[in-house]
C-alpha cells in the first residue's frame, strides 16, 4: 500500500490556501465596486473556475454578492443619468445667468458712453 499522507496532506493545505485567495478576491471585489462573478473571483485570484464552482461555500458568496454588485451597478448608471440631466440643468441655468449679465454689461457701458458725452459737453 502506497504511503499517501503526506500528498493528502499537501493537497488540503493547497486547497486552503485556494479557497482564501478567492475569497479575499471576492471581498476585494466588492470593496472596489467591482462586479462579482466567477470570471472576475478566477481572474482576480489565480484559481480556475471549476475549483470556484466545486467549492460551495464560494459559490453562495460568489452568487449573493453577484445580484449585490449588479443591482449597485444599476444604481451607479442611473446615478449617472441623473447626474446628467442635473449638469443639463445646471448648464441652462448659467447660461441664462450668462445671458442676463451680459445685457446688463451692454446696458451699463451704454449708460456710461452717455454720461461721459454729457460730460464732455459741460466743458
């Protein structure tokens, strides 16, 4: 019989040490904002997509904070659409602001080139 307690050994550890790469992937991954499947665990990790599927531990986490990030993704595009039509408003408004100050400019400067002829004809 062959002696495989030490290979056993080395293989639980491995898996370990897998299981806390992608699960810190996956909080990083969440921290960041970033969307949270099992291409972006694998990719950010270094393990393969099966041993991510195989454990289920990962897949749940994996699989809860995938609808998590998705739905803040939404909101994050509908955030920016907002964003949009407030800067689109904000936009008209200082170009109104731009317009009125500007007649006034030209209102002032011909009240001033009045006052300076009236001026010169008192002397």
């Amino acid at each position: 019989m062959p002696n495989t307690e030490g290979l056993n050994t080395f293989r639980s550890q491995q898996k370990i040490e897998l299981e806390s790469k992608a699960i810190e992937a996956i909080e990083q991954l969440y921290r960041l904002n970033e969307l949270v499947n099992f291409y972006s665990v694998a990719r950010k990790s270094g393990v393969s997509r099966s041993f991510l599927y195989d454990n289920k531990r990962i897949v749940e986490r994996i699989l809860s904070l995938r609808e998590d990030s998705t739905l803040r993704n939404q909101q994050k595009i509908s955030l920016f659409s907002q964003t949009a039509k407030n800067s689109s408003v904000k936009l008209r408004q200082i170009s109104a602001r731009y317009k009125a100050v500007l007649a006034e400019n030209r209102a002032l400067k011909k009240e001033i080139d009045t006052l300076r002829t009236y001026i010169e004809s008192l002397s």
